[in-house]
C-alpha cells in the first residue's frame, strides 16, 4: 500500500500484490488493519468491500520474480503511475 504522495514500492520473488494508492474498507477509510491486509495477500486480489483510491502522484513499482499484481493508475486525467518491469495482472485506480 503507497498511500498518499509519490512512492517506489518493489516486491520480492514470488507472487506481489502492489498498490500505488491506498486501501480503504468499506466506509472509505485508509485501511491499514493487519487482518485485512492478509485477506488481501491471501485472495490475490483487493476483494469487496475493500476498493483502493489513487493519490493522484507519480508512484514506481517493480514486481520483481512471480507473477505480480498491480493497482495503479495508467487511464484517465491524473499522472500516471511507472512500472519499471512487466505486469502480469493490472487494475486501473
């Protein structure tokens, strides 16, 4: 999870799940709750009610080995966001 400004988030071997943004729960707050966040790992997904809001700044991900998962932004008016490697499973925020 980015949160908010610019940040250059890199995952490890194996499966990521990258956020250029931050989490929210279902009342649209940050969520930063350790037992969400391993709901999160643990689907490979940011499954309902959770969704993620961009923070509208320029965030750099790389996945690294695995197959990675980004939330990023890369369509629509705001800057986009960089991944410096290949994504395997994108979603815009």
């Amino acid at each position: 999870d980015g949160g908010r400004g610019a940040d250059r988030i890199t995952g490890g071997n194996g499966k990521d799940i990258l956020v250029a943004g931050t989490l929210l729960d279902a009342s649209n707050n940050e969520d930063d709750m350790y037992a969400d966040l391993v709901t999160v790992l643990n689907t490979g997904f940011i499954p309902a009610p959770f969704s993620v809001a961009n923070d509208s700044s320029v965030d750099k991900l790389t996945g690294g080995g695995g197959v990675d998962t980004f939330y990023y932004h890369y369509l629509g008016l705001a800057p986009a966001d960089i991944i410096t490697d290949g994504w395997e499973i994108r979603f815009n925020i």
